[in-house]
C-alpha cells in the first residue's frame, strides 16, 4: 500500500521509526500564512477563501506527487489538511484520506466529498478516543494537550481496519 503524506513542518503529529523516504512526504512550512495570521489574529480565524488563495502553489506541489507516487491513501497533519481538502475539491484526489490534528476551518464540501473514506485522528486526544470518523467540531479544544505524535505503523493499522 502506496501512502502520500502531506505533513506542516511546524506541527509534529506523527511519529515515525525512520525518516519518512522523501519520495512519499512533502513538506510544508507555511510561512505564506504568517502575514494573514497576524491580519487575522491566528490561522483558525482566516476565511476560509483566504486560505485557499495562500496555498495554490502547495497544491501543485502535492498534485504533482500524486500524479508521480499514485498512492492508495493520502495522510496530512495540521495546516496540510488545507491543501489536502484543496486536492479533493479539485477532483485531482478522489482516493482515502487520514486527516490528522484537521484544523477547525469551515469547508462547505468536507462533509459530503469524504463521507465514508476519511479517517480524522488527533494528536492531543488519549489513544483510546484518538480514532473518529467524523469532523472535528468547528469549535476547537480551547486547551489542546500536547502532541504525542501517531506511529506511522497505528496510521497504518487504522487504514487497513477502516479500508480494506
């Protein structure tokens, strides 16, 4: 099973044993977003067509990895979800998806396009609540814990238990 991750450089969300092969990972710093956060006070208060504007060139980025690795399931964390949903609603991923630490930004096509291939996993949360299937509320954890990072090998179990 061929993954694709889509990982923010500035959150931690997964753990892996080794270096992820860079031909399977792109990296996102974001630092487009720095201007806008500071405009809007932080990234969960930017409207949603703003953010869209900000990451067109990661989307071609991640496009283009899609079209070169032809993965089974893509993974992102954190402010890569934005380019992920951006992926979908372009109709260049139609593939499963593994969202993690999704950030809580109204999308008006999140929940009919990935209805029943979207796996939503949280860093903060214990383990044993850390799997839904469902969107996290608009409305984040005021206090979110730490991140503890996911094993890239848990990734894998919840795909092959929720996909296959």
């Amino acid at each position: 099973m061929t993954t694709l991750f889509l990982l923010d450089r500035a959150g931690h969300s997964i753990s892996f044993d080794t270096r992820p092969d860079p031909a399977t990972a792109v990296w996102f710093d974001f630092q487009m977003l720095d201007l806008p956060s500071l405009k809007f006070g932080s990234i969960d208060s930017i409207p949603i067509d703003e953010l869209t504007y900000y990451v067109k060139a990661d989307v071609k980025t991640a496009s283009r990895m899609i079209a070169d690795l032809r993965p089974k399931v893509v993974v992102s964390t954190g402010r890569a979800c934005l380019v992920h949903l951006e992926l979908i609603a372009t109709n260049e991923w139609r593939g499963n998806n593994v969202m993690i630490d999704y950030p809580g930004v109204s999308c008006g096509y999140t929940e009919s396009l990935l209805k029943d291939k979207t796996i939503y996993l949280s860093s903060t949360e214990s383990p044993d609540s850390m799997l839904a299937l469902k969107p996290p509320k608009e409305t984040p954890d005021p206090s979110p814990g730490i991140p503890r990072g996911i094993g890239k090998d848990q990734i894998d179990t919840y795909v092959e238990q929720h996909f296959y």
